[in-house]
C-alpha cells in the first residue's frame, strides 16, 4: 500500500540475473532455460530438491522466488565467456 502498487501484483524483496532469466523466459515447470553470459548457466524448475542429488556435484538449489512450491535448479559453469571469447 505505501507504493501504491495493485493488490495483486507480487513484489519480490530481492532477485539476481540467473533468477529473473528463469522468471522471464521459462512458461512452464517443463522448460529449461540455457544462459550464455560471463558464466554459462542452465536453469530449471522442480518441484523438489532432489536434483541435487541425482546431478551430483556442480548443482545449486534455490527456493524459487515467486512459487513457493518450487526450487531452481541452476548448473552453473564459471567463465563459460571467456571460452567463446578466445
């Protein structure tokens, strides 16, 4: 109310590029999201935390930031730019 913001619009407290590259271009729980930046990323949606233990190492699990009966799976290699760069 303070903003003046609409009832139904969410505001989330704080957010990165990995997560608002998942919220923009995943539709639904079924897309992966492949980004090329200075780190090369993929990006998932699941309900659980399991695949972080299926995946093995190299794998982060975040609460994700607008469903709360869902996780972000993110794969994540470091440097993925400076490969494409050389």
């Amino acid at each position: 109310r303070r903003y003046g913001f609409a009832p139904e619009c969410k505001v989330v407290a704080f957010t990165g590029d990995n997560p608002a590259s998942l919220l923009g271009a995943a539709q639904t729980r079924q897309d992966l999201v492949v980004s090329l930046g200075t780190s090369d990323t993929v990006l998932v949606q699941q309900p659980t935390r399991e695949a972080a233990n299926v995946l093995g190492g190299g794998v982060s699990v975040f609460p994700h930031a607008l469903d709360k009966d869902c996780f972000m799976v993110m794969v994540c290699y470091k440097n993925g730019g400076a490969i494409r760069a050389a």
